[in-house]
C-alpha cells in the first residue's frame, strides 16, 4: 500500500494473513498517518 503525502512517500507493509493482530493493524494505520477513525469510516463506506 503506497500513500502519497505532500512532504512525505510512506509504504507499507501489510502480512497477509486471514486474521491481523489488533496492534498489528493499529501500528498500519498509525503509519499510513491515518486515525482509527478514519479508517473505519474509509472501511465502513465499501
């Protein structure tokens, strides 16, 4: 997952697994420079 940011490029890596760890995808999110929040409202708009 690449997110282009205007000061910054982050890439991330996201295991592939059936199941992440709550942290796991926590600590994804905090370094896509996203909150939870914005994520589930991301997710939950699918």
């Amino acid at each position: 997952m690449k997110k282009n940011l205007p000061h910054r490029k982050v890439t991330l890596i996201i295991p592939i697994h059936d199941e992440l760890d709550r942290g796991t995808l926590l600590g994804i999110i905090e370094q896509a420079g996203m909150t939870k929040e914005e994520f589930l409202s991301l997710f939950h708009n699918q």
